[in-house]
C-alpha cells in the first residue's frame, strides 16, 4: 500500500508512459521508426519520448516549434528527475506520515522550479490548469499526511482514491503538452 501511494503523490506533485529504449528513439514499436536522420533529429529535439508528428499536435495543433519543443524538452526532465528523487526518498521511509511530509517537501521545491519556466504561448493556459489542479489536490495530500499520522486505514484509502482520480486529471493536461515523463504511468514504470 505503501508504493501505491508512493506513486498517487508521486503523481499529483507531477511525478508524473515510458515505452524503453524504444521511446528514447522517438516511438514504439508499434510507431513507424524514424524516415531519415532529419526526423529522428526532431523527435529527439521533442523531449526524446514520443515526439511523432501526431503526438507533437498539442494545445492548438501542429508541429511544436524549437522553443515548445525546448520546454516540453526541460519539463520532461525535471519530472524524471523528480521521479528519481522521490523514488530515493521512498527507499529511506520508514513511517508514512513523515515519508508523505518529505514528499510533500519534494513536490514545493518541484513547483518552484515549474513555475520558473516560461511556457511558450502554446501551452500557456495548460500550464495554468496544471498550476490550479495542484492548488486543488494540496488539501487532500494534507489530508492524507493527518490521516496516516492517525493511522486511520479507511481515511488513507479514500483520500488515495480521490488522489487517482485528481490525477487522472493533470494526466490529461499533461499529456497535451506533450510530458509524458510527468505522468503516473512514467512514475510507476520507473
């Protein structure tokens, strides 16, 4: 239980659906691979994840330009790196209130640094609803920090619930930027 909740806070402090190496050369195996160096050039610009022309339609449609493909590119890093340091932080838990307060501490420092970011005017109005979901989920991940201090099982399970599904929601948002590296599904593959 301890890892499922890991990874929902994990999820709502951005922690953000990586597919191996096969993504780090810009599809799947079910993507055609690149066409020419010219294009697995632009995919690996794109954030080296899924960077096909279909998934670089975002937030107003076509291709990203440099600049987005440059944010989308440092926002997926600072999502992995997240992940690494909360996964670190996960190993040395030995409490759940006080692990969830280090997390908690993590994910501060994480929107910091997000909201230092300019985002190109392309995903201006998504990085605002990803701002305001994560004023909207603080609570319960207070909520969920008493709840564990109190040991209350049935309180930790419901808030997890409502966690899941708030993040459900910046999934969404997320994957219309193009950071697939902030997902839950990315967290938890990791």
């Amino acid at each position: 239980m301890l890892t499922k909740l890991v990874k929902t806070l994990a999820v709502t402090i951005f922690a953000a659906a990586a597919l191996g190496g096969a993504a780090a050369l810009g599809g799947t195996l079910f993507e055609t691979p690149p066409r020419d160096a010219a294009e697995f050039a632009k995919r690996v610009e794109a954030g080296s994840m899924h960077a096909d022309a279909s998934r670089a339609k975002r937030s107003g449609g076509g291709r990203r330009t440099p600049a987005e493909a440059r944010y989308v590119g440092r926002l997926n890093a600072m999502c992995a790196e997240f992940d690494a340091e909360t996964d670190a932080v996960a190993q040395d838990a030995d409490e759940l209130a006080g692990f969830l307060s280090d997390l908690l501490d993590y994910r501060d420092d994480f929107m910091v640094r997000f909201r230092s970011l300019r985002p190109p005017a392309r995903y201006a109005t998504d990085v605002s609803r990803l701002i305001a979901l994560e004023e909207e989920g603080r609570p319960a991940v207070l909520a969920l920090i008493r709840a564990a201090r109190r040991d209350d099982r049935r309180a930790v399970e419901a808030i997890d619930a409502k966690l899941s599904r708030h993040a459900s929601r910046e999934d969404r948002v997320l994957r219309r930027i193009g950071a697939f590296k902030c997902l839950g599904a990315w967290a938890d593959s990791h």
